[in-house]
C-alpha cells in the first residue's frame, strides 16, 4: 500500500507504474480519488458538489459509470509528475479507453514539449473486447441544460445562445474566480459551483524535481458538469469550445501540439462515445462549435452587459487564491487576441475602457501580436484562435479608419498580411458557421441568430 511521503528529492525516472487505488462520494457530495505511484507516493483529490447536493445508493449506482470516468481523467494531475510507463487500472470498456489514451498522451502534447521529453507519453489503459457495435446514445429532447462558465466572452455567448432557445438553464462552474462570479451576475441564472482541491504535495513534488505544466483541464471540468448534470437531473452539458480549439499550435516531430487538445472537436466525439458505453444518460456538446472565436468576438460585443463583468486574462486564475488588481494585464497573448477580435466590431473608446489602455499603440506589443498570427514563432500556447482569424481581424483594422492609424494595426498590415488574400476574403472565411459539429436541432436557429449567420 502506498504511503504519503514528502521527499526532498524528486527521481522521475525511477518510477515504473500510476495507479488508480479507489474513489467514493459521499451522501453530502464530497469526492474523494485516490492514486500512486508504484507503491510510494499516494495522492487524493477531492471534489465538492454544488451546495445542497445529496447523495442517495440509487444516485451513486446511476452515476458509477461517470464517476469512474472523473476518477480516471483527473489522474493526469498526478501522471505527470513522473510520467511512469505502465498505468494500473480496472479493465475499460472501449471508447473509455480510447479516450482516455488520447488524453494522457496528445493531451500531454504541450507538457511533452516544454519539458523537452524525448516523446509524447504512450500509456495503454486495459480495455474488454470490442463490442461488435459502437455504442451510441439515442437522441433526446433537451429541456434543462447546464452550461459552465469560465468568466470570458465564449462562455457568455454560450449561456445566451441556450437562453434565446428557450431551454432551461442553469449555470456551473468549477470554483468562482472573480470574472465568473461577475458574470453570472449579470446572467442572473442558477449558479451550481463545484469546489476543486489537488493534492498539495504536488507543489511539494514540484520543488524536489517533478516534471510539471499544462494538462487537459477541460476534459476533467467536463466531467465534473457532466457528473453534476447526472446528479441534478439535466439533460444535457452545453459547453463553449468554438472550431478554432482543435487546430494545434506547433508541428513537432509530426506530432500537433495543442494547448486545446481537450477542447477539440475529436476530443467532444470520444467524450460522447465513453458516456454513451457508460450509459450516462447526458448529452455532451459544444454549443459554439461551429463558430470561430472571431465571430464569437463580434456576437459578444453585442452583449454590452457582460463587457464590465467578464475577463479572458489568465492572471485572474491562480492556484494561491490570490485576488489580482485588474481584470486584463494587458501583457500576455490572451489579452492581446481578445482585444484583437473585438476591436474590428468596436469603437477605440469603448475598447480602452474594458481593457484600462490600448494594447494596439503600445510599440511594445507588436511582436506578441505578430505571434497570433504565428509570425516570428509559433501560436503562443494559450487559448488563442487560428492565426487566420488574427489575420482576418487584422485585415478588417487596416480597412477602417476607426483603427488603421494605430501603430501597432499600421506594423502588422505592412509586415504580417499576406497579398495572397484580401481582408475581406479572409473575413468572410473567418465569420462562416462550419459544419463540423454536435449541436442539437433545438440551438441552431438561436445559434445563427446571435452568431449572425
């Protein structure tokens, strides 16, 4: 059995297996997953339902399956400390291991990258035997849907597209980080929130030599609404990942590495195909799929109630707890592509006064605008959109004289415009609905209505 230890020296390689050990909840909503490795090193991670949540034998048998989905997927956090070769777990049905090699491997990408690791992770979760028929979940109507938020624009263009449908929501959230709590706020709808605690010795084990950085948080918070969807008893978990998540930020050994890997597209594909295995009994999908986070950007302009309320700028989410001085550091590319794809649908004004300056005359800024569009490097890794659309906004800056005579717009159209496409061309690429989604029949018009497509 492993023990809880706190070494002052941290050997990543000389660990063989990551075990998954057990998890429970409580009748109050507490959840608790444990893991280790080899028989060394043992961490819990815990989970709060949302307040009032009680937890009944019937409840814990229907959410089993999703359960055992959490418990697996939040292991990355602990996987990655070491990144051992072999992984001990209980045999999986097939889309659940599918899934969850996915996610400890290309989920891994960015993480393999920065730690200059000789090659992606590989682990081989156990499954069963092929069945001989996919399983798939039959469609059902939609009449209470939960949408998480995360404080920014996308999220806030999902809850209204949700809303004008007619459905009833709810909101959720993983903690309550300011830009979140302003921003249902201003919603003025049902808020469950979830309290998340890691195991503190990983901060320990990253001072003594852990390997650490990015993993796929979104798979686990997307489990986490999923898990409260089943226990709440919501039909579905509407969540705001647009198209431009699944294109990678750098080619590295032939491998697409993208800091949104669990945003992605195929991502929400073998998410639906665990839970349908799993007999979940929740609809999983990307409400904004179809659009790109330029017309994301110009739906949300529209949303003036939300402009005081919502930030982007990752300064605002930290694990000490600590509370910043501003909603936008005005400093980092987050900042930079939200002020970017606003601004062609905004006055200069109106844009100073969300962000506290005006990131597109600071000479200071050009190379970390030119880096959206992959100009001088690569995409930075941050939730950031395709570089076409940062070329498109561009584009659309260049043309309007509310914005070309700015320094930074006047340096990006001479040096980072390609003569190949004309901004309008570019914009209208940019601005189109895709096809490639899940979204129910039921969000489609609301969608096009407030995309404007």
């Amino acid at each position: 059995m492993a023990i809880r230890v706190h070494p002052s020296t941290f050997d990543p390689t000389r660990f063989e297996a990551f075990r998954f050990l057990s998890r429970s909840i409580d009748e109050d909503g507490t959840i608790s997953l444990h893991y280790a490795l080899d028989e060394e090193i043992e961490f819990v991670e815990r989970f709060e339902l949302p307040q009032g949540t009680l937890v009944s034998d019937d409840d814990r048998e229907r959410i089993d399956g999703i359960l055992t989905l959490l418990h697996l997927l939040a292991g990355v956090s602990y996987y990655k400390t070491a990144v051992p070769p072999s992984i001990e777990s209980e045999p999986l049905s097939p889309a659940v291991a599918k899934l969850l090699e996915a996610v400890y491997s290309e989920g891994l990408g960015e993480f393999a990258f920065t730690n200059e690791l000789d090659a992606l992770p590989t682990p081989a979760f156990p499954a069963h035997e092929a069945e001989s028929e996919a399983a798939t979940s039959e469609p059902r109507d939609l009449e209470r849907v939960l949408v998480p938020i995360g404080g920014g624009k996308d999220s806030a263009v999902a809850l209204e597209v949700v809303r004008k449908a007619g459905l009833d929501l709810s909101l959720f959230s993983v903690g309550d980080a300011p830009p979140i709590a302003r921003t249902a706020a201003v919603a003025e709808l049902p808020h469950l929130i979830v309290r998340r605690e890691l195991d503190p010795m990983i901060g320990d084990l990253n001072r003594a030599g852990a390997l650490n950085g990015h993993v796929p948080i979104t798979a686990i918070v997307s489990c986490v609404a999923i898990l409260t969807a089943a226990l709440h008893e919501f039909d579905a978990v509407a969540m705001a990942n647009e198209r431009s998540a699944s294109k990678g930020n750098v080619n590295w050994g032939g491998i697409d590495v993208n800091h949104q890997f669990s945003k992605s597209i195929r991502v929400e594909r073998m998410m639906r195909s665990a839970l349908a295995e799993l007999g979940a009994g929740v609809d999983y999908f990307s409400v904004l799929r179809p659009a790109s986070e330029l017309g994301i950007a110009k739906a949300f302009t529209q949303l003036t109630a939300y402009h005081q309320a919502f930030s982007s700028c990752n300064t605002n989410f930290r694990l000490d707890g600590s509370v910043p001085s501003a909603r936008w550091c005005c400093d980092c590319p987050k900042c930079r592509f939200v002020f970017l794809v606003m601004a062609p649908f905004s006055e200069p004004e109106h844009i100073r006064e969300i962000f506290g300056s005006d990131m597109l005359e600071d000479e200071s800024q050009f190379e970390g605008f030119a880096l959206l569009t992959a100009t001088g490097g690569f995409k930075p890794f941050e939730c950031v959109g395709e570089e076409e659309e940062s070329k498109a906004a561009i584009g659309m800056l260049a043309a309007d004289p509310r914005w070309r005579d700015h320094r930074i717009v006047r340096r990006l159209s001479e040096q980072v415009l390609s003569e190949s496409a004309t901004e309008e061309t570019l914009a209208v690429r940019a601005l189109e609905l895709s096809d490639e989604h899940t979204v129910p029949l039921e969000l489609m018009a609301s969608l096009r209505a407030l995309l404007g497509s």
